[in-house]
C-alpha cells in the first residue's frame, strides 16, 4: 500500500513532488549528462539519451535497492543500462563521471524548482486578488488586535496590505533563490571527469553545460559537503508556507461567526455536526506551516554535513527538501481558492469597533484615513514593481 493523501490535507498538492516525479527527474539528469558528454567528445548519443525511459523502469527494483544501498542510483544506473542494451546502444558513456549525489541533489533541486515556479505562479494570482481587496476596503474601518485584545483602529483595507506584503516577500524569496546543479564525482574533486576527457578542468565545462541543459544555474564548484544550497532553497518553501500561514491564520479567527470581519466561501463538512461549515483551504494551509518549521530544522541539522559525503545527514535531506516544496505548491494552490473566495463584511467591522476599547484609542478619521491610503499604497506598489506585468494581468 502506498500514500496517496488519505490523513495529509496540509500536502494535497503531490503533483510534480512524488517519488515518480523525483525519478523523472534523476533519468533527466541523466539524459543531460549523455548529451553533454556528446558534445564533449564529440560523440553521437542522442539515441542514447532519446531511449532512456523513466516510466519503464521497475519500482520495486529500485524501492528494494533503496534498502539495500542507502541511495536510488545505485540501482538505478544498471536498469538504465540494461534500457540501453536492449536499444542495442553502448551504454558506457551512461553516469561518466558522475556519483550517485550528483544525480540525487540535481535531481531535487530540479523537483524544487518546478515546484516553486509553480508556487509562484499562485502567489501572483492571489497578490492580484488581495491588491483588490486592500483598495476596496482601504476606507472600511476595524479594530485592530494585539496581544489578542482589542488594539487601535485600523482599515480592513490595512489587513489586506499586511497579507499581500508577506505574498510579495514570498514571491521576491523565490526570485532570490538559486537551484545549482552538483557534478563532482565521487568526493567532488571532479576528477573522473577530467579523466574520461583526457584533459584538466573538463569536469568544470561538464558542470557549466549540464547546468544549462537543465536549466540549473552554474555554481561554479561542488558542494557535495557544502550544504547552503539545500539549506536556502529549503528555506524558500518555509518563507512561503510561513507568509500563507499568517494569512491563513487571520482568516480562520476573523472569519469565526463570534467575530464575522471575513466570510469565506470555500467550507468543509463535519462528520457529526452537518450544520457545521470548515475553513478548509485556511486549515490546510495552517497544517502546511505548523509542519513546515520542522522539516526546516532538519535541514539545518544536517547542514554540518561532513566528509565529503555525510553518512545520515545527507540522506535526511531528500525527504525533508521534497516535502517542504510539496508544502510550498499545496499551501500555494490552497491560498488561490481561499483569497479568491474571501469577502471583507464592513458592516459587521464596524459594529465591532463600535464597541471595542475607549474612545482615546481611536485616532482621528483623516489621520487613520491618510494612514490607511498610504499603507495600501506601499504594499501594491511593492507587488506591482516587483511583479510587473505579472501583477496586473
């Protein structure tokens, strides 16, 4: 039996994060690395690479090698092979120079950046609606909260400025965020490479042409024991579960029918209270960020490393790094539906500060109003300029 989401809402989203998408992407490296091994020898293995076919590939081959060898490519390299063979292809060029990190860590940060471009692309979407939302409401006054009590007045229009400021530093995250490819053999030095191409420094050029073929940036070395790169990829996801959290946290209280500032549309079911409506997506959304700072933890833990390949450390990042970028899509997908269904109710936040706190606490009109404009302002200014004709589509 294999996990298919019966008890994990907070990671619904799997699509381009599952073990077959993880190995699609190690045969994809792979193919690269026989094209660019083509051009570096000038050598005809195209057809290689066009055979090479993750779909056919035994799982339970790989799963029992997984146990046994404490890595997928040992395992998987012979089954490649044997796909060659039986093309009647050579199959001596496959894995020239490589290790089995190479082809796992540029496996995962190929998975990781697919799915943050797809995480991405959501956060523009639900920018787009929050920066409705902060103008329509920029004018609609609320008490705001602090220490969970009642704090000063302020606009709803403010509230949703504060969410789209947390989408746009996620977003300008993302952009930040470098994916490297890794190629340096065995312990890094890359010198099998430079041996099967007879020349110092090859395995260099090997790198630089695999990065482009992937559409990986070129870190111009190998950070076998170097663990930064994970560490701040990972720590991309958590920024962008954690701006979603914050959003989705908002939602559920404000959206209580004690408090009634927001409706949502989305709702889930209760198994024993039919009149029972959910905040699903802002549920799932919070599952996502309550998990997400600790799978960082363990990236930051086995970010010592040591040696030139960890024993144990290296291998707990596999699982932690694809779940936080399974995290990061799912939270991101989750954050459309529920902005896109979110209504501000004005009338219901305004009774509310009717009776909230003393009269001292509310600062006069056109200063709340000029501070409120200027608020909303900033924020969609930020994600516009940042997103350009990304945020206004």
């Amino acid at each position: 039996m294999t996990d298919w989401g019966l008890v994990d809402p907070g990671a619904a989203d799997a699509s381009g994060t599952d073990d077959d998408a993880v190995l699609a992407a190690m045969v994809e490296v792979e193919r690269a690395l026989l094209l660019v091994w083509a051009s570096e020898l000038d050598e005809f293995l195209e057809a290689q690479a066009d055979a090479l076919d993750a779909a056919a590939l035994d799982r339970d081959v790989l799963r029992a090698g997984v146990q046994r060898d404490g890595v997928p490519v040992v395992a998987l390299v012979p089954l490649l092979r044997a796909q060659l063979e039986a093309a009647g292809l050579a199959p001596g060029r496959l894995h020239l120079g490589a290790t089995s990190q190479d082809v796992v860590d540029t496996a995962l940060m190929l998975v990781a950046h697919d799915a943050l471009a797809v995480s991405r692309s959501s956060l523009l979407d639900a920018g787009r609606r929050l920066t409705a939302l902060a103008h329509a409401a920029r004018q609609s006054p609320r008490i705001a909260r602090s220490l969970a009590r009642h704090g000063e007045t302020s606009t709803l229009g403010v509230l949703a400025a504060g969410w789209l400021d947390g989408v746009t530093s996620a977003i300008q995250a993302i952009d930040a965020t470098t994916f490297p490819v890794q190629f340096g053999g065995a312990v890094g030095t890359g010198a099998a490479a430079d041996a099967a191409a007879g020349r110092p420094g090859a395995s260099d050029d090997v790198r630089s042409e695999l990065a482009s073929r992937l559409g990986l940036a070129d870190p111009g070395r190998a950070w076998h024991t170097e663990r930064t790169p994970v560490l701040a990829v990972a720590s991309t996801a958590a920024t962008v579960v954690a701006a979603l959290g914050r959003i989705a946290g908002d939602a559920t209280f404000l959206s209580r029918e004690e408090v009634g500032e927001v409706r949502l549309a989305s709702a889930g079911g209760s198994s024993a209270m039919p009149h029972k409506r959910n905040p699903v997506d802002a549920v799932v959304i919070t599952a996502a960020a309550v998990e997400s700072s600790g799978l960082l933890q363990v990236i930051a833990s086995a970010a010592i490393a040591g040696d030139e390949r960890s024993a144990g450390r290296w291998h707990a990042e596999w699982a932690a790094l694809r779940r936080l970028a399974r995290l990061a899509r799912s939270a991101s997908t989750a954050a459309v539906r529920l902005v896109d269904g979110l209504e501000f109710d004005a009338d219901r936040a305004a009774a509310i500060l009717d009776g909230a706190g003393p009269a001292g606490a509310r600062p006069d009109v056109e200063v709340l109003s000029a501070a409120s404009d200027r608020i909303v302002d900033r924020a969609t200014t930020r994600f516009t300029r940042l997103t350009g004709s990304e945020g206004t589509r």
